[in-house]
C-alpha cells in the first residue's frame, strides 16, 4: 500500500511541477544555420555547470541500400576511432580525462551523438566534434577494427540472445518494399563485403554539415557559445552529393501474416504488429497514449488483466515504433510455465477488443494524460535530454518549438479518437503476428 501512496504521490507532485515549468519557464532557444548547412540550436541553462554538446546526423539504416545494410550503425563505431589530428584510440580518453560522458545511438532515421561535458569544456567538445564531422579516420585499419567490433556485438546482442532476432523478424515479414525491412545492425554480410571505397562514399554523402543538427544544451553563454560554433564548423565545407531520401510507399498489408520462429528459449513469446502512420500525424499522438494505456506501469490493462489476474504472462508490453514514415504498433508477451502461445494471444485480442468496444472512463482518461505529462518531465529533464529534443524536433519536423507545444498535441486526443484508432489500426488483416517456440518443441 505505501508504494502505491508513494507513487501516485509522485505522479500528483510531478504533474504539478510540469505544470509550473510549462506556465512560467519555456524551454527558450536560439538557432541558426551557418552557410554551409549546418543548423545550430542553442539552450541556455546556467543552473548546473554542464553542457551536452550533441550532434544528430539525418541517416539511418533507412537511408542504406538492400544489399549494404547496417553502414550507419557501422559509422556510430567507427566516429570513435579518431581522426586527423585524435590518434587512434584516444577519442574516448580525451573526452574521459575532461570529465565527459559520450556515446551515441543509431536508429532507422538518425544517428545521434552526444557529449556530457563541465560546462568549461565546451570548446574541446565542439573541436572533438568538429573533427570527425571534418577529418574522421577512414582507414583499413579503423574499418577492419570495428567489422570485428559489430560481428561480436551482433553475436551477443543477436545471434545468441534468447529472443535476439525478434525485431528483425517482425521488420522483415511487416515490410516488403520499405528499407524499415532490415533493422539498423545490419547484416554481417553485408558489413564483412563491403569496400573501403564504399564506406568512404557514404560517409561523403551524408555526414556532411549540411545534413547535421549540432544541438547544444546547459550552462552556456550564447555570444561565447556563437564564437566557437563559427571557430570549429564554419570551415568545414559543405556535402556536394545528393542526400538520398527513400521515397518507397510500403503497400497497404490486405491480409494477416503470422509465422514461428524456433529460438533457444524456455517460455514461448508472442508478437504483434500493425503498420500505423508517420510521427507527427494525429493518430500518431491517439496511438502513443493508447500503448500507454494498455501496458505502462502495474496498473496499465494489460498488466492488470494478463499477467495479475489471469496469469497468462510474465509480461506484455506495447511500444509505438513510431518512425520518420509510417511505422508499426508493437505487442509483445511472454507466457507464463505451461501457457500456450495462443492462450496468451487470445487473452491480448480480447484487451485489444475491449478499447475498441467500450469508452474509456473519466477516471482512466484522466490518468492517462497524467502519465503523458510525467513522461514530458521525465524526458526534458536532463541537458541531454533536452539536446536531443531539440534536435529530434528539427530534424524531423523542422519545428524545434515543439518542445514547448508538442504535449497539447497530446492533450487534444480524446477518448473517442484513442477508440477510434484501435478499431482503425489494429485490426487482423493490418497486423503481423510471430509465436517465438522453444527449439525442443519443434
């Protein structure tokens, strides 16, 4: 009983303080474009002494061709590597001995890279990007270091994880023209056949200033700030090769497809997923609260109804994959010892069938909204966090103000629209459903 008071506590406190935050401090910025293409937002917070210096590059394993896949999770590794004036090896020290944190992510329609610095240590972290946006290390040797970097990481994180191709395989069978059909790691073939040369070339057309955000966030002054951007990236030319945007419609999906996957598993998984519209669209926003609905947190539907009560599952989940295109509506569980896959499927079809059949109640609604807007907190609540809003925001909606209004997109869903969507999107011909089986049932 006292976590529950405690929790609900937390979210009544939380949903204040965003309350205020968003009445009386707005996330103010500034941004610019340099004459090479380079777009510069600048988030002043003199609070704490930290800036998060970061740079989002528009490419992800969207942007690769069929038979190269995972060229831009490959580069996330290899940015590491050095460049001209780093020696190999020493990114990672320099950053480290300054007090940073670092790292990066790549997903199917950005990569983004990010340094957490003292506040003065701005100038080396914009040198340290500045040099491999210019002068990155493309070599045989680099290349050679991280094709055996990304075989292990994919053999840990894929091949010999239970359950480890399950994104790939829903990507796969969802899509059948769009390049969403691979995921961003790739495909070992690919990586271990293609050329120096051709790594070169990619990197030539997209990670050029003119396909790049450098978002900058914390305890900075914004003259000084403008001084050094101009110093460290004013230089560096601008990207002469066509930037190549997919432009593939994926076909409508007429009819359910379901297969089995045989993994080394004890407990049989079941998956879901059904293609929905682009970030950003309206149902996008219904779509976003409804997964929150059915599977965030102990009390959320599915929770409550599959893993407490019936005890079907150990657990299930739903995420919004939401993408730059249209993108997919995910369920997942796994069955409890002795439950069939398609018990545990009949028990999510039913939840699923209950939004879709009956109107949500003042008192969940309400809730809802709530955790939306703890969640806004919770993201904006770091200078990394708010970096990466800011960049995402314009990359994808050449908006970044919508850090400030993007939450009244979401409080302008009603019930009737979250009901809607359910009977609109997650229907059985719309859908992709996968049993994963332990191997010694086969």
């Amino acid at each position: 009983m006292k976590s529950k008071v405690t929790k609900v506590l937390f979210i009544f406190i939380a949903v204040l303080c965003f309350s205020a935050v968003n009445a009386q401090n707005k996330i103010d910025f500034v941004e610019y474009d340099l004459p090479n293409g380079l777009h510069v937002i600048l988030h002043k917070d003199n609070s704490t002494p930290i800036v998060a210096v970061t740079i989002s590059y528009h490419v992800g394993s969207k942007n690769e061709e069929p038979q190269r896949t995972g060229f831009t999770h490959f580069f996330e590794h290899l940015m590491f590597e050095g460049s001209e004036n780093i020696a190999r090896g020493e990114f990672d020290k320099i950053a480290m001995n300054a007090g940073a944190q670092l790292n990066a992510n790549t997903s199917f329609d950005r990569t983004f890279y990010y340094l957490l610095l003292p506040s003065n240590q701005l100038e080396l972290g914009l040198w340290m990007e500045s040099e491999r946006m210019l002068h990155l290390r493309i070599d045989s040797i680099g290349v050679e270091t991280q094709r055996s970097v990304i075989k292990e990481e994919r053999k840990q994180s894929y091949d010999n994880r239970p359950y480890g191709s399950l994104m790939e395989k829903i990507f796969s069978n969802a899509y059948t023209e769009h390049s969403y059909r691979w995921t961003p790691i790739g495909s070992a073939e690919s990586i271990n056949s293609a050329t120096l040369e051709e790594f070169m070339e990619f990197h030539s057309i997209y990670y050029v200033p003119n396909n790049a955000t450098l978002s900058i966030a914390g305890d900075i002054d914004y003259d000084q700030a403008k001084v050094l951007v101009e110093k460290y990236f004013s230089g560096i030319p601008k990207g002469k090769k066509e930037i190549k945007r997919p432009t593939i419609v994926e076909p409508a999906m007429t009819a359910e497809k379901r297969d089995t996957i045989y993994d080394n598993i004890q407990l049989p998984l079941v998956a879901q997923a059904y293609h929905i519209p682009a970030m950003g669209t309206p149902d996008h926003y219904a779509l976003s609260m409804l997964t929150t609905l059915l599977s965030e947190g102990e009390s959320s539907r599915f929770n409550k109804a599959i893993v407490d009560q019936q005890q079907k599952a150990l657990f299930v989940g739903a995420y919004p994959m939401a993408l730059e295109d249209p993108g997919l509506f995910m369920v997942f569980g796994i069955t409890n010892m002795g439950v069939q896959p398609e018990n545990l499927e009949e028990s999510i079809n039913k939840e699923i069938e209950r939004v879709q059949n009956e109107d949500l109640s003042d008192r969940e609604f309400e809730k809802l909204r709530n955790q939306i807007e703890v969640n806004f907190v919770t993201r904006n609540s770091t200078m990394a966090g708010i970096a990466e809003s800011l960049s995402d925001y314009h990359i994808y909606y050449k908006d970044a103000n919508l850090i400030n209004t993007e939450l009244q997109r979401f409080m302008n869903v009603t019930k009737d629209d979250i009901k809607r969507v359910a009977n609109q999107y997650l229907t059985k011909s719309n859908r992709v459903v996968l049993y994963y089986l332990p191997k010694q049932s086969m």
